[in-house]
C-alpha cells in the first residue's frame, strides 16, 4: 500500500482491489512515516547531512536546507513514479 495522496485518491487504485477503498481513511489517521517505501532514502540523506554538518562541513543552516531539498527530491521522484505504476 501507499502513503502517496496521488495515489490514495486516484480512481484506478481505491478500484484495485476491495481493501483499497478503506485504506485512504486508515492513512489519514496515520502519523508516522515508516510505511513510506522512500523512508530509507530519507534517512539516509538526513544521516548524510547530519554527519557534515557535526563535521563541520556544512553549516548547520546550509546542512539542513541541503537535506530539505534533497528530501524533497527523493518524495516527488518517488511520488511521480508511483503515478506511473497505477496507470
């Protein structure tokens, strides 16, 4: 199953198969993210980030902006390809 709202709300995927139909309320009162199928990439670019800026390689401000835009990068990858396995 997914986390994904694109997916979640998309026709094809609440049709798949009969759990799916429920599955989108059951989500919405989710409030973690290890369902998440990126959630290892996540971590690891976090831990990546971290790591240089501890080292002080990065700073704080620059390690985190860093992190946010990668993190970001690795959901909207994530989320695009996952549209494209519904259709």
């Amino acid at each position: 199953m997914t986390g994904v709202a694109a997916i979640l709300n998309d026709p094809k995927f609440l049709e798949a198969a009969p759990p799916n139909k429920t599955f989108p309320f059951s989500m919405s009162l989710t409030k973690d993210y290890w369902h998440l199928p990126t959630y290892p990439q996540l971590l690891k670019s976090f831990q990546h980030y971290v790591h240089q800026s501890i080292t002080s390689q990065l700073s704080s401000e620059l390690a985190l902006d860093e992190c946010a835009a990668d993190q970001e990068k690795i959901l909207r990858s994530s989320t695009a390809q996952r549209s494209e396995d519904i259709q």
